[in-house]
C-alpha cells in the first residue's frame, strides 16, 4: 500500500505541475524532488561523478529558469536523466548513467507499479489474484461488445446506454491528455522503481590490457605484423595528404583570406565544412580501430605512433580551420544558432583528439575514451547554457558592420523573449533592410520595415496569448519580463 500512496503522489504532483503548463520552474522542481526521493531510499555513497552530475544539473535548470533556452532545456533532460541513472549505480560514467536510465524508461521489470507487483503479502491477497486474474478476460470481453454493437443492431439497443455512459465519461479526456497521462504514468513508474537494469556496463579500468588468448592459428604474429605494416603506410600517406590540405588551409584560410567577386562564401563554409568534419570523424575512428588491442603493445611501434601522433596534430590543425571558416562567415554574415552550435562541437571535436593522444601514449582502453568524452560533452554543453544566445545573435547582428548581408528574417525565428530588444531597434532593422535592396541577389522576404513590423506585432500577439494562458508553475524569467515590456508597449 505504500509503494502505492507513493507512486499516486508522484504521479498526482506530475499531472499538477506540467499539464497544460509551459517548462518553467515545473521541471527542475520535479527532478529534483524525484532525485532527492532516489537518493533518501537508496543512499549510495556519491563518488565524483554523482557530484559533476549533480553541478551539471543545478546549473543547467537555474539556467533553464533565468535563461530558458531550448539549450538549456535539453541540457537539464540530458544530466537529469544521467543523474537518475548514477544514483541507481555505483562508479559508473556519464553516459553509462544515460543509456542505462533510458533503457530502465522502458523495462517490465517490477510490473505496472514498482513495489505492489512484488509484495509477497500483497500477491497472497484474495482481491489482489481476483484482480490479477480479471483484467485481461474483461478487457477481451469489453472489445467484443463493442465489436458487435458496431455490427448488430439489435445487441446495440441493449448495450447504448451502458456504452454512452463510458463515453460521457472519456468525454472529458481528449487525446492529448490521455497521451499526457500515459506519459505521466511511465515517468511515474521509472522515478519509484528500485530494481535497476544494465544495459551497458563500460570495463571498469581505464587502461589497455593486452589480450593474450589462446589460437590455433600459429601464425597470429605474422597477422599482427601485417597490420602494424598496414597502419604505418596508411599514417604514412594520410599524413602527406593532410600536410599539402593544411599548408592550403593555413595560408589561405587563415592567414590571406580574402572574399573575391563572385565568390561563393555559403558554399565555401557550409558544404566545404560538412566535407572537412566527415574527414575528422573518419580520422577518429581510424585511430581507434588500429590502437584498439594489441597493436599498441607491438615491439618497435614508435614510428607508428610518431605518425598517429603527428596524424591527430594535423586533425586539430582540420578543425581549427574549420573554426576560422565559420569566424569568417560570420564576419561577413552575422551570427546565426547554427555557426554557435558549429563552434561548440568543433570544441568537443578538440577535445576527442586530444583524448586520443592520451590514449595512445598513456595505452588507454575505449571505456576511457567513453567517460571523459561524455563527461566533457555535457560540461561544454553546461556551459553553453549558461549564455542567452538568441538575445547575443540579437544584438551582435544589430551592430554587424555589414548591414546588407545579416539576415533580417532570421531575426523572428529567435525567441519572443528577445522581441523588446528588437522594437527597441526598429531603425537599425529598418537600415539594415534598405542596405539589401541594393544587393544585386535580393535573399531576404521583407523589403519594407512595415512588413516585417506587422509581422513582429502578430509574433508578440500570438505570444501574449500563450503567456496569458501559461500558469506559476511554468514561470521563467526571460517570459515573464518580456511580457510585461511588450504588454506595456
């Protein structure tokens, strides 16, 4: 009975917190309180992860409250549901916490509601085995009159009144609350269970170990040594491919870049970049196949390593290029979400090949490659969520020295948050929307500032109207000063 009073408080406090309600103050309360409730039941001795999980979360929901960015949002559900997984295990990584809390979202294990199913006082209760025994025959039986009350007039005349009486009663359910309530009742069942599945389980060391098993082919070692050989032709020539595209790179790109007459700088950054981080993530995984067993404990391997080595320096070389490209466009085009989320994974790019160096010189296993990564991922992305983005893309493109080239569109595809700082600079936009209709390609869809104002004004409508409907428990602090500066204007 009391994993039952426990499981209908929750399930009763999600329903109260988040039904039609926008993600406000809602969300961190609630993880949080299911956390705390975790943590109370299971007591496990928090390690350093616990402790990165638990800094990563309380910065990223202040940060979703006072800054409410879709960064930040994803950013919380990331380390919320990563912490939950932690406080069910001990020593285990940021992204073992995750897939592993994912995969518990879904299992049978337990039953409908974790902890009733398994009382053995419970499971001997006459009312309970009735229950048990009733549920599936009745649903059956329910399906059937439905069936023929569709197909048979006379058994419907018996059975209308009883079905209209189920049916005024779902009348008060749309669709989308039943879905809600579905969802209410899964994330309900994964905060109170306690018996918690592994799905993935890194190995717990994080150096290399060579693997010595037994073969019955004699001749593994000739097979080791074609390998090695392989491995230090391929270096060999990936590295001379890399030397002529960096030494191209480097004087061109950053040193004498120049935008020529005609010069397609969408193409150069966008296509030209896609092109550039296949190749980087392609170099990753080829170190990680060759240095992946017991190549890195073959005799004599110091020039294989000199040219991994020297291979990884020339991808981070790739991905600082890449960096300058979109700091070029920007330059010219403004910034835009995109180029910031471009910077950000080009900084975990950095990361991974560094990680790589460390791996090889230090003999580390893929596990470790696992846990520092995932680690740093969700710390830069903490990070990142710090910072109001649309309100910078905002007020960077407002004072960009090339007015006709920002992209005045872009500008209500930002949040509504952001749009008293935008009616507070009509005239730039307006400026920067006269400078376009001089370009010889005009790409942008509003050619007067009263198109775009009435546009603006319908966006801020619309969002007034959401606001007025939303309720306390969906409060943040961007909604709530924006609308009150744009009801007062």
């Amino acid at each position: 009975m009391r994993a039952f009073l426990v499981f209908s408080g929750i399930f009763l406090s999600f329903h109260l917190l988040f039904w039609q309600q926008g993600m406000g103050v809602n969300l961190p309360l609630f993880v949080w309180f299911t956390c705390t409730f975790i943590y109370t039941r299971k007591r496990p001795a928090l390690n350093k992860t616990h402790w990165f999980l638990i800094s990563t979360n309380l910065v990223s929901g202040v940060a979703l409250v006072f800054l409410h960015s879709n960064l930040s949002l994803v950013v919380f559900l990331l380390s919320s549901v990563s912490l939950v997984g932690s406080l069910h295990q001990l020593d285990v990584s940021v992204v073992e916490g995750l897939v592993n809390s994912i995969w518990n979202l879904f299992t049978r294990k337990e039953g409908l509601i974790p902890g009733l199913s398994a009382n053995p006082t419970l499971r001997k209760q006459r009312g309970y085995v009735y229950l048990r025994v009733a549920v599936f025959p009745v649903f059956i039986l329910f399906l059937y009159i439905l069936l023929f009350s569709a197909g048979n007039t006379v058994f419907a005349g018996y059975t209308e009144g009883f079905l209209q009486g189920i049916g005024r009663f779902f009348e008060h359910f749309s669709s989308t609350h039943l879905a809600f309530l579905f969802l209410a009742f899964l994330l309900t069942r994964w905060a109170v269970r306690s018996v918690w599945s592994t799905r993935l389980r890194l190995s717990p060391g994080n150096t290399l170990l060579r693997q010595r098993k037994k073969n019955k082919l004699k001749n593994l070692g000739p097979h080791l040594k074609i390998e090695h050989y392989r491995a230090v032709v391929l270096f060999s020539l990936l590295n001379a491919l890399f030397l002529f595209i960096n030494f191209i790179d480097v004087k061109w790109v950053w040193f004498s870049f120049s935008i020529r007459e005609g010069f397609n700088l969408k193409a150069f950054v966008h296509e030209g970049t896609g092109y550039l981080l296949v190749c980087l993530l392609l170099s990753i995984a080829l170190v990680l196949y060759f240095f992946r067993k017991n190549l890195n404990f073959y005799p004599n391997n110091r020039l294989l390593k000199t040219l991994a080595f020297a291979w990884i320096v020339q991808n981070a070389l790739l991905a600082i290029s890449v960096a300058i490209r979109t700091g070029h466009y920007i330059n010219f085009h403004g910034l835009a979400s995109k180029r910031i989320g471009l910077l950000i994974f080009i900084s975990m790019v950095l990361f991974g090949l560094f990680s790589l160096w460390v791996k090889i010189a230090q003999k580390r296993n893929f596990a470790y490659l696992m846990r520092v990564n995932s680690a740093f991922i969700l710390g830069a992305l903490t990070v990142s969520a710090c910072f109001s983005w649309d309100r910078i893309v905002l007020t960077h493109n407002l004072a960009h020295h090339n007015p006709h080239e920002i992209d005045v569109d872009h500008y209500l595809d930002l949040d509504p948050s952001v749009y008293p700082l935008l009616y507070q600079n009509l005239q730039t936009v307006e400026d920067q929307i006269a400078a376009h209709q001089n370009n010889k390609v005009k790409w942008i869809q509003y050619e007067d500032i009263h198109s775009f104002k009435h546009r603006l004004d319908m966006g801020t409508q619309s969002y007034l109207e959401k606001e007025a409907r939303q309720k306390i428990w969906s409060w943040n602090w961007p909604d709530a000063r924006a609308s009150r500066k744009l009801a007062l204007r």
